[in-house]
C-alpha cells in the first residue's frame, strides 16, 4: 500500500473548511486558498476537495442549487437550506440516526447511512417575509 504525501496546499484547503461554517463551493475556497498559495490552480483544488472527501476528511452537499458545497466536519450532522438567499446551514438537533433501522426495515437491501437537508426560509429571510 502506498503511502499519501504531505501537501501544504491540502492541508490549507482542509484548514479553511474546518475554519468556516458556511459550507463554501470549490470557488470559493479556490478564491480564499489563493491568497496563500496565489499560484494554485482550480483544478488543484478539486483534486484535493475529492481527496478529503474519499478519505472522510470532509463532506460533500449537494443541495440541488447547481453547486457542491463543502464542509470540513465530516461528522454526521444534517444541514438546512434555505430556498430564499441559498444559504446552507448546520443544524443542531438530536439524532436520527434510527431512521436507517426504520428505513432498512422495509428494504431488501442495506442501508448504510442517509443524508438529510431540511429546506424553507431562514431567521434572516424569515424575518423579512414575516412568517
């Protein structure tokens, strides 16, 4: 088995997702991760957002607003996305990790996990639309 070679550049990419809370697209951590490394490519960054994803140093969302977003805890949580400014968030709550057993109940396969994204307005839009 061959070993995986230390790179700064991953390191900085999985750094700056364990620094934010807001779920970024490989663009913007393109455009945050080349004020350190300015001779990065785009195509860099992918291979190493990939790369933390494969080997569970990160997760990837993909909330059904054109874009991947990523997040540097890899740690099962759900996440809420809002329909009105597209914001996506972590939400705090219990877990529901019961619903696999509830799920595999009924299926003639496995489950192995799910993934859960609760959509409609956030505090902010709410606020504005006064619901």
């Amino acid at each position: 088995m061959s070993t995986i070679r230390y790179s700064k550049q991953r390191e900085a990419i999985k750094d700056y997702l364990k620094s934010v809370t807001c779920h970024p697209t490989a663009d913007t951590v393109y455009l945050n991760i080349q004020k350190t490394f300015p001779n990065i490519s785009l195509g860099t960054v992918y291979r190493n957002l990939n790369f933390l994803v494969e080997h569970g140093e990160a997760i990837q969302i993909d909330c059904g607003d054109g874009f991947v977003h990523f997040d540097g805890n890899p740690i099962p949580h759900n996440h809420f996305f809002c329909r009105a400014c597209k914001s996506l968030l972590d939400i705090k709550m219990d877990s529901i990790e019961h619903i696999d057993i509830i799920a595999n109940a009924n299926f003639p396969g496995k489950i192995e996990g799910h993934t859960v994204i609760f959509h409609g307005l956030c505090e902010k839009c709410c606020q504005k639309e006064h619901c």
